[in-house]
C-alpha cells in the first residue's frame, strides 16, 4: 500500500499535474465570474431592450401543473443564458491564446546574443590592442 502512495505522491506533485489543478480552479472561478456578467450585467438591460423580459423566466409549458405534479417546461430562456456564457468565456480564451502565441512568436524571433570568442581569440584581440597603443 505504501507503494501506492508514494506513487500516486510522485504523480500529483509533478509540475504539469499541479499547473493542471491551478488552471482548473482558476477556470472554475473565471466562468462562475463569467455568468454573473452575464446573468447580472449583460441579460437585464437586454431583457429591458426587448420589453423588460426576464431571460431565467422564459419558458414553454410542454404540461400544465396538476394536482402535486409540477408542470413540465422547456426553459429556453436559461439556456440563451448560458450560450452567451459560452461565448464569453471561448472568446476571452481565445484572446488569452492569442496573447500568448505571440509572445512565444516574438520569444522565438529574439535574436540570440552572439557567442563569447573563446579564450585564445580573446587574449589574441587583446594583445592586438595593446600593441595598437604602442606599448
């Protein structure tokens, strides 16, 4: 059993396995920010524009409720909610991939600094200067 253990502590604390977990939390994170833009910010004034429509609230009633049944409905408006949750959110990843692309692109079009002359060219420029100087 402890061999397990030590196995499963080897892969968990490999570098790309914890930058894996931070990128999930964070990405969890971002979209819950994501719909509350979208279901706090975005939709009311949009619900406003079109006749002060609630999007969470449009629905159709496939059933009507009946006795202690409740009433089946097809709720359209939520998932036009979470479209434009979708959208956001692939658009703002997109920008994010993008930024990096270039950076890594400007990364791999820096030059490189030229290489140190080895020593013996060195001393040899060295020699050549001073006897430029005269001494």
């Amino acid at each position: 059993m402890s061999g397990l253990l030590q196995e499963f502590k080897t892969f968990a604390l490999r570098g790309n396995v914890v930058d894996m977990a931070v990128g999930i939390i964070t990405g969890a994170a971002f979209g819950k920010i994501v719909s509350s833009l979208v279901a706090d910010v975005v939709m009311p004034p949009l619900g406003l524009l079109i006749g002060g429509v609630d999007f969470k609230d449009l629905a159709v009633t496939l059933r009507q409720a009946q006795g202690e049944v409740a009433a089946v409905t097809l709720n359209y408006g939520a998932f036009v909610q979470t479209v434009i949750d979708f959208t956001i959110i692939a658009f703002a990843i997109f920008v994010l991939v993008k930024a990096i692309n270039r950076m890594q692109k400007k990364a791999a079009q820096a030059p490189a600094e030229p290489a140190a002359p080895p020593a013996d060219i060195q001393l040899l420029t060295e020699i050549r200067d001073l006897l430029k100087q005269g001494r």
